[in-house]
C-alpha cells in the first residue's frame, strides 16, 4: 500500500484536535472546514478505497455510522439539509462528508454542492474554540463511541 | 406535500426512457447527462426529503440498491472510482447519485466533483441509442429487478 494521510492521521485518532468519536466502523472527525457548521467526515477504520468493495455488513454499519452522525447533525445544528458525499476523488481512503446546508446568507449557495466555492472561502477561520464548541455539541447529540 | 417532480416521474417509471430498473426501495435510472458513461441515479420509491428521517431498515435497503448499482457499473464500465452524493440542494426528494468517473480526457478534472463543470459540459448530447445501450450493460452486469 502506497503511503495514505488517512490511515497515518487514524493512528491515534482521539489525539487529533477535530477527533469526535469512534464508532462502529469509522471514526468520525469534524472537518477542518467550518463555513457549514459541523460538518463532519467519517473515515472507515479499516484502509480501503472503494465501498463497493467493503464486505456488505462492514458497509451496513458504515452507513449506520454516517446516519448517527446525520441525526446528531440534525439535531444540534438543525440545518435545512444534509448532503452526504463519498467521493475519494483527492483522498483514497473511504470517508463520508456529512455536510449541513443553511439557509442564505450563511449558505450562500445552498443549491449548489459546497465544492463551488473557493477554498479560501470554504476555510472560513474557525478558532479551535468554536471547533471545540461544534465537537462538543455534536458529542451531546448522540455522536459518542459505540464501543 | 408540494407537487414534487420525482414523484411525477416515479408514477410510471418502466415507462420513463432513462428507466434501468426497479429495485428495493428505489428506482434506477440512467441520468440525462453522460458525460460520465453509466451515471445513475437512485430515486427512493415512497416520498421522504430527508435521509436521517427514513426508518431505518428502508434506509438499510436503499443503501444496498446503492451497492447493488455501484456494483454493477463497476463490471460494465470498470471506471477508476465512484463517486456517492446524496444532496436534495434542488430536488427534495431523496436520491443517489451514483457516478463512475474516469481518466483523462474523459473525465477532464478527476480531483473535482462533476458538478464543477458547467451545464453544458455535462449535457454532453450522448443519444438516445447510446443512453439505451448504456442501460442494457448496466442491466446485463446485474441492475435488475429485486421483486
């Protein structure tokens, strides 16, 4: 296996500043962009590159994974939307957006993908003390360990 | 409900041109843009919006009808990954994207969503004999019917 930024950063995964909570087949961490607050991403524990090739029930509780995380999104955020994106098109590791859409002006595009905006705009300068604060509301939500 | 334009089309779906098959808990159908040879899209059967608010062994089968076509395309168009996107940004009706993408020049910007391409580079004007042909490999690798 060539070297993968996933695997490396799952190490040690509660270490990480934007780690949320090892669940059943995934540890999920907020994304480092917060322009749609909690935005999440769920990264499979285990290194594969496509989901079509995961056994079915590590898929099943994958996307029992990725539904927690849409429920506690919901519920501590209360976006106008979810979108769930699987993509691996930059990063070769299966991982899960789990994106909260707002209403404008916060959402300035909320019929578009977030994509179409430029990074810049997209990294919009969180401090780790609002990530901390998302992390918390999102642990309070329901997103806590399976285990 | 709002007049809904998935239900719309859902009413007779065998009926509708860009009909793959009808599955589980969705509706497989050829997306109108084939600018990525075997695009599909996966509308749920009964009207819902929101994929966190589906029970969850609907949820459950819709996501295996995901695997079942992600499968699928993989044997007949053995793309270089797939692409998942459930978003809902302009049509509130849950539906999968699933979406093969390719090398160069095919697919012209693989580190990208497709959605960053302009409409008319989407549309790419496949016909209707090739949309059919497409449908057909899709259903000969397995997209069939689960009734």
């Amino acid at each position: 296996m060539t070297h993968c930024p996933a695997c490396e950063r799952l190490r040690a995964p509660a270490a990480d500043p934007l780690f949320i909570a090892e669940l059943r087949q995934s540890i999920a961490m907020l994304h480092e962009h917060q322009a749609y607050p909690g935005w999440c991403v769920l990264f499979v524990k285990d290194h594969a590159e496509h989901l079509h090739e995961l056994d079915p029930q590590v898929r099943a509780d994958l996307m029992l994974d990725v539904a927690d995380a849409a429920a506690a999104l919901n519920r501590a955020f209360a976006p106008r939307r979810i979108n769930y994106e699987c993509l691996g098109n930059q990063l070769a590791h299966i991982h899960w957006h789990v994106i909260p859409r707002y209403q404008p002006p916060l959402d300035p595009d909320p019929r578009s993908v977030v994509w179409v905006r430029d990074g810049a705009q997209l990294h919009c300068g969180s401090t780790q003390a609002e990530r901390l604060q998302a992390i918390r509301a999102l642990r309070a939500a329901g997103l806590v360990g399976q285990a």
